[in-house]
C-alpha cells in the first residue's frame, strides 16, 4: 500500500503563515463590479489548499453570515487552522484530507465562492482534473472561483533555476538534510555555478538577479514554493483550458491595478491591447506586455456584464473605509513600467470624506467630491488605485457586526498569545471589513498590553521589553541588535507611532 499521502509535496515543514485579501470573499465584489461584473451574493464558500489556513480562520471568524469549509492534507497545518477557528467561537468545517477524498464527501453544500492560491502550479495534472471537476459541480451559477499561479511568459528566464535546484536536491541531498537544508544547499550550488558565467547566464542576466532575491526569501517558503515534485507555471490560455471543463469564464484580476493598462504599459501598447477582440488573446499579450510572473484573476460561473447605470448604481451601494493612516496616505502608484502621480484635486476630496476610518457608500463619496467637480469615472478610476494600493478597503455588507467583534477579538486574543514568544502570525481579524489587518509583533504586544490594563505607550513599551528580557530576545534595527536599554528606546519609539497612526485605524475597524 502507498504511503505517499502528500503527492509529491513538501510535507516536512510547515507553510508560511501568511494572509491572503483576494481569499476573502466580501472582497471580490468590488473588483468585479468595477469592471462592469455582477458580483453574488456570498453564502457558502470553500478554500482549498489552505496552508496554515490564517486566511480562512480570519474570513470564518470575521464572516459569521459565510458557511466556511476548506482543506489542506497536511495534518499538522490543518490542526493549527481548525484550532484557530474553534478559538474564535467559529464553525468553519476545515479537513486534512487529499483533494481527491476532500471534493467527493456528500455533505459539501455547492459554494458562491471558491478560492485556490497558489497550489494550481504545485500539484499534478491528476489533482487538477479533481479540483476542476469539483468546481464544475459544486460553484453555483454566477459564483466566483479565484485562483492564483505561477504565470508564463514571466517564468520563462527563472525556470531552469528553479530545475536545477529540484535537481540538486533529488541528485545531491541527502535525506537527513531536510528539505531546507536541501534548499541551502541546492541554493549555494547553484550560486557556483552561475559565477562561472554559464552562458545561460550571459543570456538571462535576470535569472542571476533573481537568484539573489531568492536567496533572501524565508527557507519554509522557498521549500514550498521550488521544491516540490510537480511545479508547472502557465500561460493564460493554458489554465482557460483546463477550466473550460468547469464552465467558469474570465472576468477580472483579482488586483486592481492590473486593470489599469495605462500604468502598466506604453501608449502604443495599451492601443493595441484595446484593438483584440478576444479576452484570451488579450490577457495573454498584456503578460507579455508586464512580463507576468503570478496572475491573480477572478473566474465566474456565468459572466454576466453590467452596463451603464447599472454598474453605477450597483457600485452606488457598496461601502468603502480607509485602512491607512493620514500620515502613510501615497502620493504616487507605481506600475510596470513606472510610477504617476495621485492629482491632488481627486484624492484629497476623496481623503477627506474617509479620514474618520469609518464606513462610507460610494453614493454618499459621489456626493462629497462632486462638490470639488470630481465626477463619477474620476472616482471608480481613483478607488481603483486606491484599493489595489491597499488604501481602502470593501466594508463588510449586511454584516452581524456584534457577532462577528465576538469573534475576531477571540481570534485576536489566540494570535496575540502567539506573540508573546514568535513573530510569525502577522494579522488581526476586523469585523468591519470581514478580512484581515497587517499586525507585526511588536504592534500585537502593545494591544495585549492595552487590553490588559497599560494606559500609556510608556506602559506598553516597558510591558514589551520586559517580556523580550525574560526570553533573552533583543530588537534588531538596520541588521544590528539593540543591547540593554536601547531597546526599550526603541520600543517607546515604535510605541508612541503605534498610538498616533495605528490605533485609531484598529479602533476604527473593530480591533
């Protein structure tokens, strides 16, 4: 009998505990209806692959009107994700089963949603024809699939980098390495050979240069993301293929400013992208255009177009709130090929309405700039920006607001506890907009100090040190480690731009 329950994935280490919005399901409205999309009512969603599951144990515990189900066949990562959610006082059903087990089980409602990310390039075309025929008959008509992957032609350079270092492995390492050991290795082999001007690296300078990014990365992820067996990046067309089984067509990038072919290439190119009919086709050249290398992109069962005051009056309904302090706001957005400006005269109207960090419809917003001759494409355009930059952010509609607070303070409070020894969860849950907030250490352990009794950043800087004294931890600034008091210097510092720019955005949003 086989004993390879992973498939030819890594197994032996765990995945980053990383947080993804485009898995959040309350997100996906306003992306697909700015590019004229209707977007469904979301009841029941699925992920799949969920990793460490952070993301679907804050969507399940900031979403208490979403049926959540999801699974992930590595045990100990779906151990953490179900702890997490029973922390939290939610009831996501969450399994550590193989994709083939996971998508037959008879007691799997049909989803609105179902979000993949990143596993579509990792696993075997075995698993894919499962996971297409489970999005065939479990998405309803009109629900969103989002799915993420490794993209051609911008892999194009780097794939032999990452076959040789597969093959470095699979030849040269031995198995009490481990697989981040043989990732080290692979790596420092590697950075050998290219030193002797191959002239594959003649031909492919980037390749070096990304050879030196990866070196930087996080071993778990890089073990994850290089080492496993199968490892496929695609083209456009060839992942519309293999979709075309479960009768989902494109309707848009999941990020917004992917849209925006102005910022992200020549005007001649962004002419001659408008004149091809076809979506495949275009799509195709404009990741020749960008030389893409992931594609984030919403599928729909049912794409259904939205036309003039339609698509207005369905954006008119949807609420938006401000997730950046004043102080961080941006001044320029920065593309492919460069970087603009943001006119003063359509950002700083749009500011001013949403500096309250509360939640605004885009009616209410219409009106407010319409009083500084800002007109309504002037605003889709500039909330497309803004929320691609992370700036905005969708409010949660028709929202249980007490009950989903219960449950991500819950939640909150379980991360935090993990704070008080690691940094590795880095994101709170908010009520407000059902998804997750970016949350260093550091910030989380002067929010447990406030939530139990600290008044002062004085307070909750002493509170923080004196924890990292009792564990012999120090700060490292610019890549040199504190000693002594400079720390707590440095932790008042932090501190008091934690009080001024942080908490009235967390106090806003539920936190």
């Amino acid at each position: 009998m086989s004993t390879e329950w992973n498939a030819g994935y890594v197994t032996d280490v765990n995945y980053t505990f990383g947080y993804y919005a485009e898995l959040n399901p309350l997100r996906c409205r306003l992306p697909l209806l700015m590019v004229g999309r209707h977007a469904p009512k979301i009841e029941n969603a699925c992920e799949l692959g969920f990793g460490q599951g952070l993301s679907v144990s804050i969507h399940a515990a900031a979403q208490p009107g979403i049926n959540w189900y999801g699974t992930d066949f590595n045990p100990s990562q779906a151990a953490f994700a179900s702890e997490m959610v029973r922390l939290a006082g939610a009831d996501a059903k969450l399994y550590d089963e193989a994709f083939a087990e996971f998508c037959n089980r008879k007691d799997l409602p049909d989803f609105d949603f179902i979000g993949l990310h990143g596993i579509w390039t990792w696993i075997s075309d075995e698993n894919r024809g499962v996971l297409v025929d489970f999005i065939r008959r479990k998405l309803r008509p009109g629900g969103v699939l989002y799915i993420s992957y490794n993209t051609l032609p911008g892999w194009s350079a780097s794939a032999p980098i990452r076959h040789l270092m597969k093959r470095h492995a699979d030849v040269m390492g031995a198995p009490g390495q481990g697989v981040v050991g043989q990732t080290d290795a692979a790596l420092g082999f590697i950075d050998q050979f290219l030193a002797l001007e191959p002239l594959y690296a003649k031909a492919n300078p980037g390749a070096v240069e990304r050879l030196k990014q990866v070196k930087g990365q996080d071993r778990n992820y890089l073990a994850h993301e290089y080492m496993n067996r199968d490892w496929h990046p695609m083209y456009f067309a060839d992942l519309e293929n293999w979709l075309g089984d479960a009768k989902v067509g494109f309707a848009s990038s999941a990020h917004t400013l992917d849209n925006l072919y102005d910022l992200n290439m020549t005007s001649a190119q962004a002419d001659f992208m408008r004149g091809i009919p076809d979506v495949s086709l275009r799509e195709t050249i404009r990741d020749y255009c960008v030389n893409q290398q992931f594609r984030r992109d919403y599928w729909v069962r049912g794409v259904r177009a939205l036309v003039g005051h339609e698509q207005i009056a369905a954006l008119r309904e949807e609420r938006i709130v401000l997730t950046m302090a004043k102080e961080d706001l941006p001044s320029k957005v920065r593309g492919a090929i460069g970087e603009a400006d943001l006119i003063d005269q359509i950002y700083q109207p749009i500011y001013e309405l949403l500096l309250d960090h509360k939640p605004h419809s885009i009616l209410d917003l219409e009106a407010h700039v319409g009083r500084k001759n800002v007109n309504f494409a002037q605003l889709n355009s500039a909330l497309t920006i803004l929320l691609g930059l992370g700036v905005v952010q969708a409010a949660a509609p028709g929202q249980d607001l007490a009950k989903a607070k219960t449950r991500t303070q819950a939640l909150n409070k379980a991360i935090s506890r993990r704070a008080l020894s690691v940094g590795d969860v880095a994101y709170f849950a908010s009520p407000v907009t059902g998804g997750g907030v970016l949350a260093p250490r550091f910030s989380q352990l002067f929010w447990i100090s406030k939530q139990t009794g600290g008044k002062t950043p004085n307070d909750w800087a002493t509170s923080a040190w004196q924890l990292l004294q009792a564990q012999n931890q120090a700060i490292i600034k610019d890549g040199v480690t504190l000693q002594g008091e400079d720390n707590l210097a440095e932790l008042k510092t932090q501190a008091e731009q934690w009080n001024a720019k942080i908490l009235p955005v967390w106090t806003a949003l539920g936190i």
